[in-house]
C-alpha cells in the first residue's frame, strides 16, 4: 500500500510503498477514507535526532477516519463497512483517566510504551491502518469523513480546551483566540456553539483573520506588539476571560498574559515553546493558566455532534496521498486555509 512517512530525521515526508499491515488479536484493520495533517506533526519533524522518540520510519497521520476493512481475532460487536472516525489519543484502558474516556491524560501510556497512530505507531496517512482496539472508533454515520475527518484533532483538541473553560465563557464575558489555523478556526465555532461569549481573534496574518471572521468571529486583531492593547480597548479595560493561544510561541503567550482578565483563564494549546510566568505581579488575581493535551473520547463523540447539527463546519483543503508533501510544505508556510486534508 501506499504511505506516507518520515523516515529520516531533518528530511520531510516521503511516499512510499509499504506491506499493507494485518490487524493482530483484538485489533481492526481500516480501509483509510481520510487523514488530516497537523502542524504538529512540523513539530515532529523538526525535533533533532536526540529528543526524538517516536521511532523510524514514522508513518504519519493522527487525524484519521476509514471504514472497517478486517478484523483481528476475537474481535466482536464491529460491523466490516462501517464508517469510523479514529480517537488518537491511546490509553492504557485501565486507569482511572482511561475509565472516564480521558486517554489523553492516562498516566501509564509513557511507560507501556502506548502511542498514537502517527505520533508513534502507525498513522492513518496511508490506504489502510490498524487500530489497537474498538474503543479507540467512533461511529461516523451519514458524516462525510473528509469534512469531519480532523475533528479528531482540529476539533478534539480546541473542544476540550474550550468546555474546561466553559464557566468563564457566560453572556457578556470576552475569549480570545490567538491562531486561527486548522485548530483555532474550529475553536472560534465552538466558542461560538457552546456560550455567547464574544469571540476576539488574532492572526498574524489577513487572510487568516478573514477566515475568523467568516466562522464567526465578532472581531479580528493583527497579531503584533500593539495587540494586548486593542484587545484591553475592545473590552473595555477588562480583559478576556478566556484566552486560547493556538500558537504557543513567546509573543503569543506574552499577548495571552498581558490581556487576560482577573479571574480569567489562560489556555496554552499551541507547542510553540513559549513559556508563561505565573503568579502575583506577572498574572491577574484569580487568573489560571493550563496547558490542555487533545480530549477525549466523548468530547469527540460530542465535537462530531457539534458537525452533525450544522454548528462546526471545518474548512477543508483536499489532496491525494501524491500530493501530501505539497501539501506539508503548504502548512509549513501557513498557506493552508482551515485544514489540509489527504483522501487516499
Ligand atoms: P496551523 O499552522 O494550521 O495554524 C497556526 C496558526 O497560528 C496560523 O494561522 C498562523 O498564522 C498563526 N500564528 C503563527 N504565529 C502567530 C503569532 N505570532 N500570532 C498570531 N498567530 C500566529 O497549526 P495547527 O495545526 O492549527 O496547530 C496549532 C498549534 O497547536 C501547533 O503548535 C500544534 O503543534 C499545536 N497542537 C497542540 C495540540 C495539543 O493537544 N495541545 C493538538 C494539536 C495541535
Ligand atoms: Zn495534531
Ligand atoms: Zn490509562
């Protein structure tokens, strides 16, 4: 089958030709109907050969969907042609996170040596993939796996960020959304769907703030030393009490520190190294600020939902495996205009 994988450190991706993979005891195989491509996975690919732990080569993809093409031994209760998105990250199943659906928080995925397709094990930017377990499957139905493909990420990630922050998002209050990339512009719709709060969003660039503004953003700030200040004027002062930064990186952090209200919330979704000093004289009375890994498996039951009833609507950019490094490159240089999805 074909792939498409990172296979030398510091070289981007490559397609390949590979042995199509047969699904163990307990696991399913998957035809792949679609795989989107996350800026983290740049992230990966530029890690030096030291910090970097997630094997070679790497095949990519951890936004992925694809219908039930064969099962493992003693698997039961999954029907073969069903439509599924995949949920990436992978727990140990037994935990106390793992009980409640929260595998992205499971304390003993390091040491079991348990990682997500394409951040790890196998990913889904290829024709076929194996999943671990039918947990790890959420039922597509009628939803096109191309459009709803990377809620799994996209979607998933801003969607846990969001609802944990959910109380500060009342009528009257202010979140801001730094990065309206592939996550942020579906954040700014989930803001929008779950609270009436009013929604700021800041891009560096014009393109990107037109894009926020047609998924509902009420007002967009070019992203630079002078942002803090027109968010502070366009609240009165106040502040925001939410501010999810998509970007993650020192200037973004350093707008999300110098405009978040008392009381408020900071969420640090983006890996762009950056880093937030905490506590009295550097942040607001009251202020908290956490770094929100992915979500988990019912809030992306409820991210897909969210699609269903017309709320999320991700802006797709389509591409054949053949075309994935076209459209790597693209990401890399912030062309891509919501997400880049590959449809094998
Ligand atoms: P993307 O490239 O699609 O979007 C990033 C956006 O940020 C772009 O619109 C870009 O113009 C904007 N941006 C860059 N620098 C900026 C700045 N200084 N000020 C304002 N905006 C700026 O990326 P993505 O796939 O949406 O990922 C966003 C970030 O989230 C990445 O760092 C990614 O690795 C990370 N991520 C984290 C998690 C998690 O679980 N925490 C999950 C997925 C992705
Ligand atoms: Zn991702
Ligand atoms: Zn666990």
């Amino acid at each position: 089958m074909k792939a498409v994988q990172y296979r030398e450190i510091g070289k981007g991706p490559e397609i390949v030709e590979i042995e199509t993979p047969e699904p163990g005891p307990g696991q399913i195989r998957l035809r792949v109907t679609a795989a989107g491509l996350c800026h983290s996975d740049w992230f990966v690919m530029g890690l030096p050969e030291e910090s970097y732990t997630y094997g070679l080569p790497l095949t990519l993809g951890h936004e992925g969907a694809g219908v039930v093409d064969k099962l493992g031994e003693g698997v039961e209760g999954i029907e073969l042609g069903g439509s599924y998105a995949i949920y990436g990250p992978w727990g140990c199943g037994l935990c106390h996170a793992c009980a409640q659906g929260r595998e992205n928080y499971c304390p003993r995925a390091a040491e079991l040596g348990i990682q997500p397709p394409g951040l790890g094990a196998p990913g889904a930017m290829a024709e076929y993939v194996v999943i671990d377990d039918k947990r790890h499957l959420v039922p597509l139905g009628d939803l096109d796996p191309v459009e709803v493909v990377s809620l799994t990420d996209a979607g998933l990630t801003p969607y846990h960020a969001i609802m944990s922050s959910k109380d500060r998002l009342y009528a009257g209050a202010t979140a801001v959304v730094i990065g309206v990339g592939g996550l942020g512009h579906v954040g700014v719709q989930v803001i929008r769907a779950v609270s009436a709060a009013t929604v700021i969003a800041v891009d560096t660039s014009e393109e990107k703030l037109e894009l926020a503004r047609e998924v509902g953003a009420h007002h967009t700030v070019i992203s630079g030393p002078d942002a803090a200040r027109r968010i502070r004027e366009l609240t009165g002062g106040r502040g925001a009490e939410a501010v999810f930064d998509f970007a993650g990186v020192q200037p973004t952090i350093d707008i999300a520190r110098e405009t978040v209200a008392v009381d408020g919330d900071v969420q640090i979704v983006g890996i762009g190294g950056g880093l937030m000093q905490a506590g009295f004289f550097s942040t607001p009375f009251g202020a908290s600020v956490r770094n929100p890994y992915w979500g988990s498996r019912s809030e992306l039951m409820e991210v897909l939902d969210l699609a269903r009833v017309g709320a999320v609507d991700v802006h797709v950019e389509r591409y054949s495996i053949d075309e994935a490094p076209e459209a790597y490159a693209r990401l890399h240089d912030g062309a891509v205009r919501g997400r880049a999805v590959v449809v094998p």
